[in-house]
C-alpha cells in the first residue's frame, strides 16, 4: 500500500513539473541585425576613403617637415664647419699655428665635405711648429681615408717637404721671405708677364698658406696674357685642390672677361658639385651676367641652385626678369622667393601690384610685409590705400605690422582714431605701445588722459 502511495506521488511529481516545463515561456529570440541598404554601405565606403585619404595627407606632411627640418639642420650645421674652417685659415694666416691645427683638427672630427682639406690644412699647421711626426701622421691618415681626394697631390707635397726637414720649428724670417717673393713676382708681372705667369702658378702650387696662394692668383688673375688665363680656367675646372678651385671661380668673375665667363658657363654645365655651382652663380652675379643667372633660375633641376640664382637676379636688381617668370610660376615656394628677390632688387611697384591683386593669401601677405620693409617715403601712400579699401581682416592687421616695420606712427594713428574694429584699433595701439616715437607717445598719452 505505502508503495503504491510513493510510486503515485512520484508520478504526480513529474507530470507537474513537466508541465510547468512545457508551459513556461520561450525567450524570444535574438533580434537579427537589419540589413544596411546600398546607399548606406557606399556612404559608410566613402567615409572610410576619406579617412584614409586624411591619414596619408598627414603622414605626408609630417614626412615632409621631418625632411625640411633635417634639410635646416644640416644646412646649419654646413655653415658652423665653414665658420669654423675660415676661423682656421685665419689662424694660418696670422701665424697662430697651434690655434689652426685645434681648429682644423675639429672640423676632422665633424665630418663633412671639407674633412679632407681639414686634415691637409692641419698637418701644414703641425709642420709650422715643428711637429714633424704628428704631421706626417696626419698625412698618412689623409691619404688612406680620403684616396680620391683632390688635395692627395698636396699632401704628397707636403709630405716630402716634411720629410725633408730637420723638425725645427721654423724661424719667422722664412714667411717673410715668402711675402718678399710674392712682391717680386708681383712686380715681375708688370714687366714681364710671360716670365712670371710659371713662377706664379709654381708658387700657387707649393706649400704656402691660404692667404699667400690667394695672394698670388690674385695677381695672376688680373694678367690679361693667354697663360695665365688657361692656368686660372685649369684651376677653376678643379686640376687642383677644392680651395684654390673656388677662389679661382670667384676670381674669373671679378676680372675676367668674355672668354672667362663662357668657361664659368662649361663648367657649370658639365658640374655636379652643388657648392661649386652655387660659386658659379655668384661669380656670374658679381660679373653681371644675368643672362647665365636667368637659365639657372628658369631651368636648373636642383631646388637650392635654382633658388640661388632667382636671389642673386634681385641682388643684380633684375626686376623685370624676375616678375616675368613670377607670372608664368606655380610653385607657390618659388614664388614666394621671387617676392623676396623683387624686394632686394627694390621693385616697390611690382610688389604693391601682388599686394593688391595677388590671390593667393600666403603670398599677397609676404608682398604686404616685404612693402613694410621699404620704408614709408616709398611706400607708405600705398600701404594706406590698401588698409582703406580691404576688408579682409587678416590683410589688414598684415598692414598694420607694415607700417610698424617701417616706423610709421603718423599712418598707425590715423588707424587707431578711425577704426571701428575694436581688435584691429587695439593691434594699432599695441604696436604704437612698441615704437620709440615722440608722435606715438603723445598720443598714447592721450588715450590716457580721457
């Protein structure tokens, strides 16, 4: 009986709680994701391009800002070992050899383009002091680091001179005797050119200080016999060290004529020396050659040479040149150059024209701030004519500082009485505030005194 009564309430038990299974309520089921339309995926296509387009804008900018600053810095740190390099040939020019050989030996440890003359340089300053086997060592190093160098023909020279001698310190009457020879031969030159051309290319050739070779192609540069200018073309062309070659090129545009220049020109166009036809270019600006300057700016490849000689047309005051390639430009960086030119070659006229008329903000704003910097006698009546009839306010306050940088308060004051822009009468204010002028003070005073 009581078995039947557990198998019974068993079976009532599961009957129940089966049921309550079967009838509790199903979760719903996951909601399915609604199907984006065609629009939607294009637009969602579109956006994504975009973005990517942007991050590789960016990553382009960035790269080439990274290459700008690299670029600055080694063009600075070029400039600190020249400065350093003409701080050592002075010394060897005055006789200070311990002072060259420090300065000659740092330029070594910096690196660069002029190492190799470096090493030269301070193995002759050693050889002044007497230092016999530590210029001999510098010659060594010289000549096993540097192979190719075009200073190895010195250094053999200097090698066997050093070898030669007995390792004392020179007495100071053989620089003069060096002095009294280069004398001579410069009178020698006057009356008899043909003998003294090959006693002054020997003497160019020998081992002589800086100051002293320049001395000699200095005389044989004003020689008008034939000798004497293929011995300075030869030189120019680099049959001899990177120093005299440069001098020679800065020497044939400071006296040389036709022919002279037609070799500047051959050697510019068969260089590929970026520093030597940088010298190229000023030797033909020196000469007034503004035709080879005009090629160079119209059609060289290299940005820095091209720029160089778009400069050096403003320093010769090419202005007409220069505002015809300015119209057929569109790198807006050379353009921008071509501002500066105009304003070095004192075209007041052409760049009140880009400050009036120039439609690309960045450049009409570098004409504004180049009119500044010509004083307000020039162009201080179009500076005014300007500020009157512009609205817009970054062009303005560019004006403003314009006549700020030209000193003029009177134009500043008329602007800071008129203007009813409060932020542009407050920039006129400020930059009165700067100035060191009697009219500026007694109207800031003033202001003051309401």
């Amino acid at each position: 009986m009581i078995h039947k009564l557990i198998i019974a309430i068993i079976i009532w038990l599961v009957l129940t709680l089966g049921g309550l299974a079967f009838a509790a309520p199903q979760a719903p089921p996951a909601p399915v994701a609604e199907l984006a339309a065609p629009q939607d995926l294009q637009d969602q296509g579109k956006e994504k391009l975009k973005e990517k387009a942007e991050r590789n804008k960016e990553k382009l900018e960035r790269e080439q800002e990274r290459k700008e600053r690299d670029k600055e810095r080694e063009q600075e740190r070029n400039e600190r070992l020249n400065e350093l390099y003409d701080d050592a040939q002075e010394a060897l020019d005055e006789g200070r050899w311990d002072r060259a050989a420090e300065r000659f030996d740092q330029v070594v440890k910096a690196g660069g383009s002029r190492a190799d003359a470096a090493l030269y340089w301070r193995a002759y300053a050693l050889h002044k002091l007497g230092r016999r086997e530590d210029a001999l060592l510098v010659i060594q190093t010289l000549r096993s680091t540097y192979p190719q160098s075009k200073w190895q023909a010195d250094a053999k020279a200097l090698e066997g001179e050093v070898r030669q001698s007995s390792g004392q310190a020179p007495k100071p009457e053989s620089e003069t005797d060096e002095e009294l020879k280069l004398l001579a031969l410069n009178s020698l030159q006057h009356t008899d050119p043909e003998q003294a051309v090959p006693m002054l290319e020997k003497f160019i050739q020998g081992n002589h200080s800086p100051k002293l070779k320049q001395k000699a192609m200095f005389v044989l540069a004003q020689s008008g016999s034939p000798r004497a200018r293929e011995v300075m073309a030869q030189m120019a062309r680099g049959q001899s060290n990177p120093d005299l070659q440069r001098k020679a090129i800065e020497y044939l545009g400071l006296f040389g004529g036709k022919e002279s220049r037609q070799t500047l020109s051959e050697i510019y166009a068969s260089r590929i020396d970026i520093q030597i036809k940088r010298q190229i270019l000023r030797s033909f600006m020196v000469a007034g050659e503004r035709d080879h300057l005009l090629t160079a700016a119209k059609g060289e490849q290299v940005p820095e040479l091209r720029s160089e000689a778009i400069r050096l047309l403003g320093v010769i005051g090419a202005r007409e040149e220069i505002w015809q390639m300015y119209q057929s430009e569109l790198n807006t960086a050379l353009k921008a150059q071509m501002i500066q030119a105009l304003f070095v070659g004192g075209a007041s006229e052409k760049l009140a024209e880009l400050a009036l008329n120039e439609k690309d903000p960045q450049l009409r704003l570098k004409a504004i701030r180049n009119l500044g910097l010509m004083g307000a006698s020039r162009t201080g009546p179009t500076l005014v004519t300007l500020y009157t009839n512009e609205k817009d306010p970054a062009v303005r306050k560019e004006v403003l500082n314009a006549f700020f940088l030209q000193g003029n308060a009177k134009s500043l004051i008329e602007v800071a009485r008129k203007e009813t822009d409060p932020e542009l009468k407050k920039e006129a204010v400020r930059k009165l505030a700067l100035m060191n002028s009697k009219e500026a003070t007694e109207f800031l005073l003033e202001i003051l005194n309401k």
